[in-house]
C-alpha cells in the first residue's frame, strides 16, 4: 500500500497528502475524526494509516526529508474541513433536487 500512495506524488507536500486522503477517505469518516482527538473525535495520529501515509511520503524522493510537521498540517487541514465539504455537498445536491422539482 506504501507503493501505491507513493505513486500520488504531486507538485508539492500539500497537494500529495490531499491526493493521498481523498484516496483513502471520504469525507463522513474524516469529520467523526480529529488528527489528535479534539472534541471528542476519534484519534487518526495512532492510526496505522496515519503511519502508512508518512512511510509513502518519505519514499518519494521529493520529500523524502520532509519533517512530520511539514506532513502534520496538510493532514490536519484536509481532516478540518472535511465537515464544511460535506455542506457544500450537500447545499449542492439540494439545489440540483429544487432544480429538478421546479421542472416537474
């Protein structure tokens, strides 16, 4: 799986780990989630995955000396707005349904 990821190699860390997460996740187990446990929400720092996403980038040779900070903070954005993804998704599902329904 390692491999895999670090085939997702992109312009810069950021873009990679979004590429990774939008792999791996979608975005209703991601917002149930924080990187260190805020809120209540489940701990994705001590997921195996959390490991497996950090042994991917380090086997790119772009960012192989990257530090884990570096590799944190995309992580940690991608995971914070996972909820306001979800709205905008839903917003615009719900405008497409009136759309369709003011057709009839």
């Amino acid at each position: 799986m390692v491999k895999e990821l670090s085939r997702l190699c992109s312009s810069n860390i950021s873009e990679t780990i979004r590429k990774i997460m939008q792999t791996l996740f979608n975005d209703e187990i991601l917002s149930g989630s924080s990187y260190i446990g805020f809120k209540g929400k489940k701990t994705f720092s001590t997921l195996q995955t959390c490991t497996v996403i950090f042994e991917s980038i380090r086997m790119m040779k772009k960012f192989k000396d990257s530090t884990d900070i570096e590799k944190e903070k995309p992580i940690k954005n991608w995971m914070g707005h996972a909820t306001p993804r979800l709205k905008k998704l839903a917003q615009k599902n719900e405008a497409i349904i009136n759309i369709s329904v003011s057709d009839v």
